[in-house]
C-alpha cells in the first residue's frame, strides 16, 4: 500500500491533504489492484471519499477480480458510502469478472434499495 492508501484506510484526513498536496499519483494500486479510493472506502468517511474522486482517484476502477469501490461498499453492506459513491457518479453497470454487478452483490436492504434505485 502507498503512503495515500495508508491514510486513506485510517481515515487520516489531514495526511490524505498534505499528499494530494504533494502530488502523489493517484492511480496507484496495491497487490490486489486496489487504489487509495477503496481504502477510503473501507474506512467509510464520504468526505474523505469525495476529496479523493474529486482529486482524480479512478471511481470505477477495477481492481484485479474486476470489482469497483460500488461493489465493495455493496458487498460490505456499506449504505452511505454505497449513497456517496453513487452521488459522484459510480457506475452501478459495472460487473466483476464473474459478471456480478454492486447490485446482485448488495449484502443489506438498504445497499439494495440504493443500488434499484441506480439502476
């Protein structure tokens, strides 16, 4: 994981700015393809959220078993982030290499009712 990651994941708001700041790349990815945009996603601050899609992190990028950030917030049974992802404009189409969208991977009503809605 890259230093944005990290802070991603922990939730580490002023970190993620002094990085962004210091024009770290924001495709990067880790082992399992995923970019700093998922950690924050594990985290599940949507301001943190929001400050990495709109520095530029990929919303609907693929990590290497073909899954968004959408379909792990779906997955994780994550609402709001679920509802954050979807305000900036995740793509809800989108299907694994299994060809599983978020939407047959919702694991709560609430990601459920979310995801129909999208759709």
């Amino acid at each position: 994981n890259t230093p944005l990651m990290v802070a991603a994941w922990r939730g580490e708001a002023a970190v993620v700015e002094a990085l962004l700041a210091h024009g770290v790349r924001l495709d990067a990815v880790n082992g399992d393809g995923n970019n700093a945009l998922w950690l924050a996603c594990v985290n599940g601050d949507p301001a943190l959220i929001r400050r990495l899609a709109g520095a530029g992190v990929p919303i609907d990028h693929a990590n290497l078993t073909g899954a968004t950030v959408l379909m792990y917030a779906a997955s994780a049974s994550k609402p709001e982030v679920v509802k954050t992802l979807l305000e900036l404009g995740a793509n809800p189409a989108l299907k694994t290499q299994d060809d599983f969208s978020a939407l047959d991977m919702a694991a709560s009503i609430e990601c459920l009712q979310l995801l129909r809605r999208a759709a």
